[in-house]
C-alpha cells in the first residue's frame, strides 16, 4: 500500500492568508477558511459510509480538520 493512502493527513492554517492547506505525501490543497465546514462535512461523510467501515480510514483526517478549525476560530478572537 502506497504512503501516500496510509499517512495522516496534516492541515494547517494561515489567518493572514485566511487560508488553509491540506497535505498528505506530495499531494496538497488549499482553500479559504470559509470552505473548512464543507471539507469537515465531505470527510465525515467519508467516514461514516458503511456504517462507519470506512472509519479507520478518515478518522484521523476528521480530526486534523476539526482542530484545525479550532485553531482558526481561536485566531479570529
């Protein structure tokens, strides 16, 4: 199995930028912090297909972008 499938997903966040990346391997993606609730929803959905099968698969990248959503609403104050 590839890397790039079995390691965690990292997110981070740039208030200046009102941005943030997410990256696994050499893959990455950015968005503006208004598009992480959609991201959140998309990989919950993920997670949960199958009754929940999926989840060892998506868990630890559903957590990477709820903290990161965190992170981003304690940076707004």
């Amino acid at each position: 199995m590839s890397d790039i499938i079995t390691a965690p997903m990292t997110v981070t966040v740039s208030a200046e930028a009102g941005t943030f990346t997410m990256s696994r391997g050499t893959w990455s993606a950015s968005a503006p912090l208004t598009c992480l609730p959609g991201w959140i929803r998309l990989y919950r959905q993920l997670r949960d297909r199958g009754g929940g099968r999926w989840r060892r698969f998506y868990e630890a990248d559903v957590a990477a972008l709820e903290k990161a959503q965190r992170e981003a609403k304690g940076m707004q104050g």
